[in-house]
C-alpha cells in the first residue's frame, strides 16, 4: 500500500518536457531562424525593387520615356539603393498601355538554397499603375 501511494505521488509530481520533446522544440526554433535568416534578405531587395518602381512611376517625364529608357531610369536608382545585382532588369521589366493607364511590372523568382537539398522560391510580382495624362 505505502509503495502505491509513491508511485502516486511520484506521477503526480512530475512534470515539463521529456528530452524528446526538448530537441522537438529546440529543432523547430532553429528551423524558423534559419527560415528567417535566409529570406528576410530576399523581401529587403523585394522592397528596393518595389520601391524603385514606383520612384520611377513619378517621374514628371515618365508617360513620354520610351521602354529603353524606363529601364535606364530604374537601374540608376537601384545603383543608387544598392539594388542593381538582383535580377536582369531588362529581361524582368514589363510596360503595358491601356486606354487609361500605364502599368509597369516587375516580376521575377529567386531560388534560396536552405539546408542539404531544400530550397525555398519565391515568385516576387510587383506593378504600379499610373493614370495617362
């Protein structure tokens, strides 16, 4: 009868994580750090990308500039951002007219390598619509 009440007790008293557990937790944090670390950079030169464009969209000569000189206005400013080496501008920069407006894209995918064999994309589009005159 004693030994029985111990065991009880002992149950009862015990409690937290077991150490399986532990590295379960302890492996997700490391996960979501590595995730973080590895394509926060990727959403910082998004945003320069982004921005450029926009930049770009308000420019008082913009609806007269031609597609080559569209993408000569956007790589000095992402020259000047520090922004010129993540992707091919021309290759990535779209222009379309409407009967109202003029749409300018970017849109591109870049390819993180993680760990071992897993990668992550990411499909980046960006567009700014501005008003003809």
């Amino acid at each position: 009868m004693v030994v029985n009440m111990t065991e009880d007790l002992s149950m009862r008293n015990q409690s937290g994580l077991s150490i399986w557990a532990l590295l379960i937790v302890c492996s997700l944090i490391v996960f979501f750090a590595l995730l973080a670390m590895k394509l926060t950079p990727l959403y910082v030169d998004n945003l320069k990308l982004r921005d450029g464009l926009k930049v770009l969209s308000e420019n008082p000569t913009f609806h007269t500039m031609t597609r080559n000189q569209m993408v000569a206005k956007l790589r000095e400013k992402l020259y000047v951002d520090s922004a010129h080496n993540i992707v091919d501008v021309k290759s990535v920069f779209h222009v379309e007219k409407t009967k109202t407006d003029i749409i300018i894209s970017l849109d591109y995918e870049r390819v993180e390598h993680l760990a071992f064999n897993i990668s992550a994309l990411l499909d980046f589009e960006n567009s700014v619509t501005t008003p003809l005159p």
